[in-house]
C-alpha cells in the first residue's frame, strides 16, 4: 500500500511528516484526530491485491470502518507480476554528491562514469565512491538532506584535521558515518547510532563492503515502558543487533551529523551533546526551513554558534560547536 499527498506541489499543500505543528493548525487539519494520525490534509491511497480478493468487499468494508455515507471511488487495473523492488530499484542512478559517487549493486563502471559526466565534474577517480546494497536501509542520495550533510562533512574533514571520531546519529544505511571514514580512510572511526533493527545490520554490511571503520548500534536508551524495551530486546536477539557499549556512551566523539526529522532531533538535543567533547562539530539535517529556528533553539544551551548555515529544496543544515562546560 501507498499513501501520497493528494495536494503535492500545489498551494494546498500542507506537510506534517509526523512533526508537532501549531494548535489552531492542528484543528483546521485534522479535526478532532490527533496530531500525527493524518499525514496530509487529502491523501491518495494505492493498494495492491491479488486475485483472490473480492474488491467490492474490500471496498465496504473500508466504506463501513471510517464511517463514510457512500462507497470510495476507485479503480482496478492489472499489475504485472515483477520482482517490483528490482524493478524499481534499477532505474536509480548512480548519485554524485559534492565529492562522493553513491552507487548500487547494479551498476557497472560505465553507469558511474556517464553520470559524472552528466554533473559536468572531474574524472571518476577524483572521487570517493560509496557502495550502498537495495533494502529497508536505503536511499539515493539524491535527497536534498543527504546532500547537505555530505557537503557539511567534507567541508568540516578538509578544514579539521584533528575529527579522529565521528558520530552518525539516526544513521539508516549509514552513508554519514562512511562517508567520513572514507575521506580520512586511515585516521578515523565512525559509530553509528539507529533504532530500526534491519536498518543496523544493512549498514554493518555496508561498512564490511567498504572498507571502513564504522561499526552500528542500539543506543542504550530504550523504549519510556517496560514493554516496549521488552518487545525490542525481543528483536534484538533475533536480529543480532548490539548495543551502544558503555564506554562510547559519553562526550567522546569529534563531530557528529544526524539527518532525521526536526521533533526527534529536538529531543535527542542532550543526549548528542552528551556523546560529544568539547569543541566538538554539529551538523544537523532533515529540517525543514521553517522548522529551523525551533532545532536552533533546542541545542543553544549546548552548543556555540548555533545557526540554519544553508538551505536547499526547502530543507535546511544546522550548524553548531559543543561548549566547553
């Protein structure tokens, strides 16, 4: 199933992406629902069923579980039987970011070379390339958050010489943390720190496949219940996943980019600033612009010159440098 914005890039488009938004706001979308069970205002809803559905049942029973006077509009259409991940997967390109070639599986030295061409740059060999495997963990790189935190580390890498530590909070495929020990391949360790369980062992394996030093993990914090951290330590031991160690819980690192969303980075504020020495360099990404004033206020009390340093496609990277005290 897919659920998209019905009002995408038009003037009625109204993002949420699971964030806090104003109370008056709130009301006016979603009405006496809770703030997050709406993504958009109108979504366009698309599923897959195979033939042994009855669609007319499927279609009242979604008539009677949200109470509508009427059956939804829809339509049927015959889907071809393809492997669809594959299918979709091999239309992505190989993706240059600032001083980085992201490729895939699937892509030959040819596919590498006419997309650095097509960004018009060096040859192929004056970058760093990133192999990164299809999966829950993935992403192009092509999105203006990634790119903004890839530029944020080359730039701090060519102009600290002293970043031996890097920290990627919020890690996914764990391309941040890469990234950085690609550029100083010899001197510096990454650790990356994530909650989705698949997601941690697609990015060790991504680690393995290119020859960096970055090692993924479960922070030490769980669930705010009993039962949730129950239910996670109960994937955990399936998924083989391990915990932070103690001794990398504390200000130890000497930069750390996180790319997630604007809420969760306001409250893992502390908890960053925690894991950081002083002097230490920020980068924050997945903020939209008018959300970064909030990320900026969130972090003053733990870093100097905190600031929205640059914008792109309506996204925005925060900067700061952790105090001393």
């Amino acid at each position: 199933m897919a659920i998209t914005d019905h009002d995408a890039n038009t003037e009625n488009e109204i993002p949420l992406y699971m964030e806090p938004v104003d109370s008056e706001l709130a009301a006016i979308i979603c009405g006496d629902a809770a703030v997050g069970k709406n993504v958009w205002l109108r979504c366009d809803v698309n599923a897959h069923f195979t033939d042994s559905f009855d669609i007319l049942d499927v279609v009242d029973n979604i008539r009677t579980a949200f109470d509508l006077g009427v059956s939804p509009r829809f339509e049927v259409d015959d889907v071809p039987d393809l492997d669809w991940v594959l299918h979709v997967q091999s239309s992505w390109k190989p993706c240059v970011i600032g001083g980085f070639i992201l490729r895939f599986p699937w892509h030959t030295d040819e596919d590498v070379k006419i997309s650095v061409e097509k960004f018009g740059a060096a040859p192929v060999s004056d970058f760093q390339e990133l192999l990164l495997e299809g999966g829950i963990a993935f992403g192009t790189g092509e999105h203006p958050t990634t790119q903004l935190c890839l530029e944020w580390i080359t730039t701090l890498l060519k102009e600290d010489e002293n970043v031996e530590t890097f920290l990627d909070y919020g890690a996914g495929s764990g391309v941040l943390g890469m990234a950085a020990c690609k550029l100083k391949s010899d001197s510096l360790q990454a650790v990356g720190i994530e909650i989705d369980l698949d997601a941690i062992n697609i990015a060790n394996e991504n680690a393995v496949k290119n020859g960096v030093q970055m090692k993924n993990y479960m922070p030490r914090q769980l669930g705010s219940d009993d039962e949730s951290a129950s239910l996670i330590m109960k994937a955990m031991q399936r998924a083989k996943v391990e915990f932070l160690p103690e001794e990398m819980d504390g200000p130890r690192f000497d930069a750390c980019a996180a790319n997630i969303l604007a809420g969760p980075l306001c409250s893992l504020a502390e908890t960053i600033a925690n894991m950081l020495r002083p002097g230490a360099r920020l980068g924050l990404s997945g903020i939209l612009e008018w959300q970064g004033e909030d990320v900026v206020e969130a972090y003053i009390e733990y870093f100097d010159d905190v600031k929205v340093e640059k914008e792109k496609g309506g996204w925005v990277l925060v900067t700061g440098i952790r105090k001393s005290s």
